[in-house]
C-alpha cells in the first residue's frame, strides 16, 4: 500500500490514533473495575469511532472493519442492551491488540492484516443485546446501521404533520433521485425542498446571502450527507427534543390525531437552523485550526543533534570557566559569568524539548496486571501516582522493559492467592502501587505490593542449594543483602518454571539496564506486609554530573550519582577483615579498593602514600570506599563514545573532555567492581 500521497493527512492520523490507543488500552481495564461509568463507556466508543473514521479516509478497510465492530459493541453497551462482563473484556481487548498491530503496520508503510474472522464474528455477536427477544427486535436497526429508510421518513412526516401534509409531500418528493432510489440519504438541496412543501416558502428561502455562502462552505467541507445525530438536532430544532427516529414512529402509531399537528410557533426556526448551524460551526473550526497551529511536530533527531551542540557548549562553557579563574580581568569573571548563566538556561530549555511524562510508560501496565492476574486467577488492583512526572524521552525508553519486569515479579511473585490473604486476614484484592517523583535530578520509581513479603531466611537456602554461597557465607548475609540476591543472574525461588517466571533471567536483566542508564537498585521488604523495590535514575543521560579525580597524573570522572562521601584517610590505620582491607567509619565497615592499581599501568609498583582520599560510592543497598591520590571537584560532563581501541573496556562508561582541556575517562562502578573486585 502506498501513502505517498497522503503523507501529512497520514501523519496526522498516526499521531492523533496512536494517543488515542495508547488511552484505550487504560480505559478498557478501568471500565472492568468501574462497568457502569457511562462516561467510561462513551469516552470509549468515541475512542474507537474516531480511529475508524481516520482509517476509513486513508481506506484502511481492515482497520475500520475491526474498529466499526467493536464500535458496536460499545454502542450496545452504552444503551444498557449489555452487560460489562469479564468475558466481554477479553474479546475486547484482544480486539485492541490487533488493532495496534494494524496500526503499527501502518506505521511501517505496509497494508494492515485483517483481524480474523472469527474475532470480528464474535464482537458481532456481542453486539446484539441480551435475549433472544431483544435480538429480534434489534436485528432490522441492526441492518442499515441506524439510516432510516424512506418508509420510516415517510412515517415520521406523517407523525409531525398530519397524514395529509405527509402523503401530498410524499407524492410531490417521489419525482425527487436520491429519495426515490432508496438510499435514504437526502442531501440540504432536497432537505429545503422537503421543508418548502411542508411549510411553505418562508424565512429559509430568503436566507441571507452570506449564510447560504456558508452552508456551501460547509457541505464543500464536509460530506453533502447529514448524520443520524445531525439530523435528529435539527428535528429537536424544529419540533422540540424527542427520542429517536424510530421512536418517533412507534409513539405516533399510539398518540392522538390532535397531537400529530406542528406547533406554528416552531416554524420560523425552520428558516434560520442550517444557516445558524453553519455559522455557529465556521468561529468553531476556525478556533480549532488555530490551536492546531500552536505546535510543531520536530523529528527526534533534530533535538538530539540540538542536545549534542549544547553538550559542546556545556564543554567550552567549562573551558573558559577555568581559564576565567587564571585570569584577574574583571570584565573577563563578568563575560563568563554571564556565559555561564545563558548556558545553563539553554541546557535547561533544550532538555525540557526532550522530556515526556513517565505516563507514556504506566499507561501499560494496568492492561499487564490485568491479563496476568486473570492468567494466574489473583485479584489485583493498580494505583499509580505521578504519572505527569516527566524525564528523558530516551530514558523513558530504556525503562519500560524493566519496569515490565518489575511488575510482573510483584503480581506474580508478591500478591498472594485470594484464598491465602484470606487466610492471612488481608482483603482478597491486593493492591500494587506505582509511583514516581523528581528528586533533584534525579527521578525516583517506586513498585510497592501488600503481598507476602521476602523471607530472608528461603533467600539463604536457595543462595547455598545454588551454589552462590556456603552455609557459613549466607548465615552471614544481611537481611538487606538477602533481598539483594534477587537481583543475581540465575537466582529464582520458583521451583517450576513456568511462562510467567522461574528460569532467574527477569530481574538479573533489570538490574543490569538499570546500571547502565547510571541508576540504583534496591530492595524493601517486611515478611507478611509486602516489599517495595525503588529505582534512581538521572532525569537525562545526555550531560551528567560527576566528581572529577586524579589517579597519578591521569583524569577520570566519577558519576555523582555514585557518591555518597568523601574524607581523608590514614592509610596505617585500616583494618582487614576476611583478608579484605576495610575502613570503619561511625562504626560502619567499608570495604577500600586501591583502583590506581587496577586502572593505571604500574599502579601497584608504586609507593603507596600514608595519606589519601577516600570516596563511599553506592551501588543500590553496598557502599565500597575508593582510594584516590587527588579531588579535583565537581563538573558536568557530555558522555563520549569510547573509541575503537577502549570500546568494551571493563569499567569505564565513556569519555569526556575536562575544563583544562584533557581527556577523562568516566568510570562506571558496578562494571568496574564485578570486573576486578
């Protein structure tokens, strides 16, 4: 299928379609909780009508098939016909899966696959109301899709004006195409001809001018066809607010001769509505087109190569910022002061184009608790908090997949059965809270469960029947470090695999994306209460804050993130313990690792100083210290690709270029640690 021809209509149409099912997917698993919010359901019918009619203009015929059945079914529901069952939902939202296959088909330029055959039948079956009964009567509404044919209008004239108005009007508009042939659609032409024969010449006839220039503007804009809910506004219009067409016919059948005449007082409106109708809709158009212009669609790449530029800048700014400090010119301190500040204000103005609300990423996962509790017959309910907090669209990315995981550890692994929170004195539904908020900058995930907890004591069995520790090493673990151990690749404590979790490859995958946007990892959990397990990530990844440190004459930069202290140490005054070197600090015991000798060439021939720097960085719950010969202090760094030659090297995260213009390395601990501790 080709779309060059419609490019922008086409991109449009992604844009707005692609919102709108990222929106469905939520409201559809909302709407099982909450089966009589009428506004849910409308919201929802909308949602599928509006994708049909953008697919039908592009003719996406598969698309607007499987839209326009579960369109119907909605419909059904919305008029109380049906019941909002969990079996319904099912077939809805399989429905809404292959819906967003179509679409992203059509996203990749190629011709949607239909859904099957078999789906389309059942939501057509779903579509009919409950009964046998209600399906009778229901099927001829059914049949046109809600057009009345020229029967039913002929019917309803007679119900508004009188048998003899209706049949000298029938027989004079039988002469008239578009109605004698039975497609039951009359276009405004015919429309006012009707209306003339009916009530004479009037104040329609003599429209101005400039309105009947707009009803032409309006039927060259849109389709000369009016809709069901167009032409039922304009009978409430003309006759007062009634029910539907056909309802209309069904009441005339039993009222009174006396109450078939038309109130005179309501003809004079019949001269003005279409041309008000019109001009009511052009200021409405036109404020929407204004709206519409308020924003740019940027391809992500122009804000990336943008992001690049004023990483550059960010460099120069720290450049001159050092040779501003050698310099006792004042109007030079002035110059880059003032550089300082605009860079600062760009950087963040330039950052603010890339983030999106972490929305974009919790707008799954109700639709994933949903159909794994219902696979695992566990009732579950999500809340989530922060949904507007926004962040890095790359980040935004790179957490979906772990938080995926996540997730389905808490549903799968945290939430009990229904029968055992019972048992326990716990509601049968279990909860699991999702939340996010900015902390400086950094941004702070939490995925909380009320269910059994981590039990320390099973972490250490499985460590020793896993070969991890001996028994002597786990008894010594902390509960902390116990819960810790999840995260270790292999580690499960499901006996049976099973589709759903048990090989031990989920959260060692978590842990490991998590280390690599330069984030932490750790765990929280209380037997019988359940465990919250939070995540720190930095809001972006494109300029990163780091302490700057000297190992011999050689620079390397070490993540902020990273850091919890520093302080000067005796290096004759360690400890060791298990033959490891360790410092105790108010009492606590951290392990020291001398990285000159692991990152300098003939760093562990040197004389080692009696004095030194000790940096406690952190990763997740461990804190290690660091021995450094030099603290050179803060900057923000813009992270460079290694190079062919150090592409891989263990322990280091990129490059960067320093304010004294030399090359630093970034270190990044959790690879450096696993690599040479």
């Amino acid at each position: 299928m080709s779309f060059d021809g419609d490019e922008e209509i086409l991109q449009d149409f992604l844009v707005e379609a692609g919102e709108i099912l990222e929106l469905l997917s939520e409201q559809l698993v909302d709407l099982e909780q909450n089966p009589d919010d009428s506004n849910l359901l409308n919201a929802i019918f909308r949602g599928f009508h509006t994708v049909k009619g953008g697919a039908g203009f592009l003719q996406l015929d598969a698309l607007v098939s499987c839209c326009h059945s579960a369109e119907n079914v909605f419909d059904t529901l919305r008029n109380h016909k049906r019941k909002v069952t969990s079996e319904l939902m099912d077939v809805v939202l399989e429905t809404l899966d292959n819906v967003n296959a179509m679409f992203e088909e059509v996203r990749q330029r190629e011709a949607p696959t239909p859904a099957p055959q078999e789906l389309i039948e059942r939501l057509d079956q779903l579509a009919l109301p409950e009964g046998e009964a209600a399906i009778h009567s229901a099927a001829p509404a059914s049949a046109d899709q809600g057009d009345i044919t020229d029967d039913e209008f002929e019917q309803l004239l007679d119900a508004l004006n009188g048998d003899e108005t209706a049949s000298a009007a029938a027989s004079e508009t039988s002469a008239v195409g578009p109605v004698a042939s039975g497609n039951g659609d009359i276009n405004d032409d015919e429309f006012e001809a009707l209306l003339d024969q009916l009530h004479g010449k009037g104040q329609f006839a003599g429209a101005p001018a400039a309105a009947k220039e707009t009803v032409a503007e309006t039927s060259s804009a849109q389709p000369a066809d009016i809709s069901n809910d167009e032409f039922e506004a304009l009978l409430d219009q003309l006759h007062g607010k009634g029910g539907s067409p056909t309802a209309a016919i069904a009441a005339a059948s039993t009222a009174p001769a006396s109450a078939k005449k038309p109130e005179p007082a309501k003809v004079p409106a019949v001269a003005k509505a279409p041309a008000e109708l019109a001009q009511a809709k052009a200021p409405a158009r036109e404020a929407a087109h204004a709206a519409a212009e308020t924003s740019v669609r940027v391809d992500t790449k122009r804000l990336d190569d943008i992001m690049n530029m004023v990483g550059e800048l960010v460099l120069v700014r720290n450049r001159l910022q050092r040779l501003g400090d050698q310099s006792e010119d004042e109007q030079m301190h002035k110059a880059v002061a003032n550089l300082d500040v605009v860079t600062t204000d760009l950087q963040a103005a330039v950052m603010q184009t890339r983030m999106q609300p972490i929305k974009k990423v919790f707008g799954r996962f109700p639709r994933v608790v949903r159909d794994l509790a219902r696979s695992l017959k566990k009732e579950i309910n999500l809340v989530m908090h922060g949904e507007d907090t926004d962040l890095d669209k790359n980040l935004v990315e790179a957490l979906s997949d772990p938080l995926v995981h996540l997730v389905r550890n808490s549903v799968d692994h945290g939430i009990e059965s229904p029968a055992e929170r019972e048992r326990a004195g716990k509601p049968r539904v279990g909860t699991i809270t999702l939340s996010a908020e900015q902390e400086g900058d950094h941004i702070l995930l939490l995925i909380t469960d009320d269910g059994a907890g981590m039990n320390a004591e099973v972490l250490r069995r499985k460590a020793v029947e896993k070969g991890m520790y001996d028994q002597d090493g786990a008894d010594r673990l902390t509960d902390q470090e116990c819960y810790n151990l999840i995260f270790a690749a292999g580690f499960s404590t499901k006996d049976q695999i099973s589709d759903v979790s048990g090989r031990g490859v989920g959260m060692d995958v978590v842990k490991t994306k998590i280390s690599q946007l330069n984030g932490q990892l750790s765990v929280v959990s209380k037997l019988g209460e359940g465990s919250s397990i939070v995540i720190k990530v930095p809001l972006t990844l494109a300029i990163m804050p780091t302490l700057m440190i000297m190992l011999a004459d050689q620079s390397f930069a070490l993540p902020l993130v990273n850091v919890v202290e520093i302080f000067h140490l005796n290096l004759s005054k360690t400890n060791v313990v298990d033959g490891r070197e360790c410092v105790v600090v108010r009492d606590k015991v951290f392990p020291l690792f001398h990285i000159k000798r692991w990152l300098i060439r003939g760093g562990a021939g040197n004389v080692e100083p009696e004095n030194s720097h000790v940096v406690i960085v952190s990763m997740g719950t461990r804190q290690v210290g660091f021995v450094v010969d030099q603290l050179v202090g803060q900057e923000e760094v813009v992270i460079k690709p290694l190079g062919r030659g150090l592409l891989g090297t263990p322990g280091m995260a990129g490059a960067t270029i320093t304010g004294d213009g030399r090359i630093a390395l970034i270190i990044d601990v959790p690879s450096l640690l696993q690599h040479y501790s």
